[in-house]
C-alpha cells in the first residue's frame, strides 16, 4: 500500500463508471432509455429507420438496433438507478454479475453510428474477419460479407449476442492480425 493512502481510499470496481448493457422487456427500450437519463444515468439506444406497411399506408419509424438491449455508464453501485426503472430486466453478465463492455468499442459505435446507415443482422461467428482501418468504426472488427454485389460489414457485441450490418468499402478494411 502506498504512504499516504489509506485502503478505503482506493477506487474499488463498483466506484468506476463503465458501460453495460441492459437487458429489457421487449419494445420497452425507447421507454426504459427515456427514464434511465431522466434519473441522471447516461444511455445509449441507437436506433435504425425502417419502414413499416399498414393496411392503408406505409410509415417510417425508428426501431432500437440492438432489439432489447439499452447500453448504460455507470458505476456498478449506482446499478439501482437503473434496475429500477419500469421494464428493465437486468444488466447482462455472466455469473450473476454485470460485464463491462470494452470501452474502445462502446465509444467507437457512439460516435461511428451517428452518420453511418446500420441495420439489424443475425449474430455470426464464422466468416472472413477484417478490422475497420478508417471512417467512423475505425477499431471495429467485424466480417464481410457480400450483398449484390456490395460489401457489408457485420458487427457483432458479442456479450449480447447481436450485431448489425454496416455498408464498406473494400479499401477502408484489412484483414484481422
């Protein structure tokens, strides 16, 4: 211990704020986002437009990207703030026990999926890996596929099980080391 510094005084890992993911009931992610900043806890619910065909017309809506999950920052200890909230389920983890998510990759999503066009896509594990080497998910690694005759990136959260699928360019990626 060091001179000065007395054990309580050391930042414990239920003090430090991080991102998790919130599992909740499901179409209660807009809501339960809405509530979690309403009580001073910072969320993250990117959301796609998608359009949706009634019997007399068709509309544009925003639906969540990641179908039943809302990110949060926070410390572990303010966990109440948002296991509180009315349709949320808990936070994801494994054991009992919240998981972080990486930081590099939380922040990258927030500031990459602000200008880029992304859609739900089922969660792979197989396929050709590549990392993002510019744009706004540079960092990312995710894998490629090809859609009439265009490339896609899919990004999966692997913590959650759920990725999306971003459109790339050939010479914006390289393979994963």
């Amino acid at each position: 211990m060091q001179r000065g510094i007395s054990h309580d005084q050391w930042p414990s890992a239920d003090s430090q704020a991080r991102w998790y993911a919130v599992y909740t009931c499901a179409n209660h992610e807009k809501k339960a986002a809405r509530e979690i900043s309403r009580r001073g806890v910072e969320s993250f619910l990117p959301l796609y437009q998608t359009a949706r065909r009634w019997s007399d017309r068709r509309v544009q809506i925003e639906m969540p990207l990641f179908a039943g999950y809302v990110f949060v920052h926070l410390a572990l200890c303010d966990r109440l703030k948002v296991l509180q909230v009315p349709g949320v389920v808990r936070l994801v983890g494994f054991g009992g026990s919240p998981t972080a998510l990486p930081d590099e990759q939380m922040d990258t999503l927030r500031a990459g999926l602000s200008g880029l066009r992304a859609e739900p896509h089922p969660f792979l594990t197989v396929g050709r890996r590549l990392r993002i080497k510019r744009g706004p998910l540079a960092g990312m690694e995710g894998i490629l596929l090809r859609r009439k005759g265009k490339f896609r990136l899919v990004i999966s959260i692997d913590l959650i099980q759920r990725a999306i699928a971003v459109d790339a360019d050939v010479v914006d990626v390289e393979p994963e080391r």
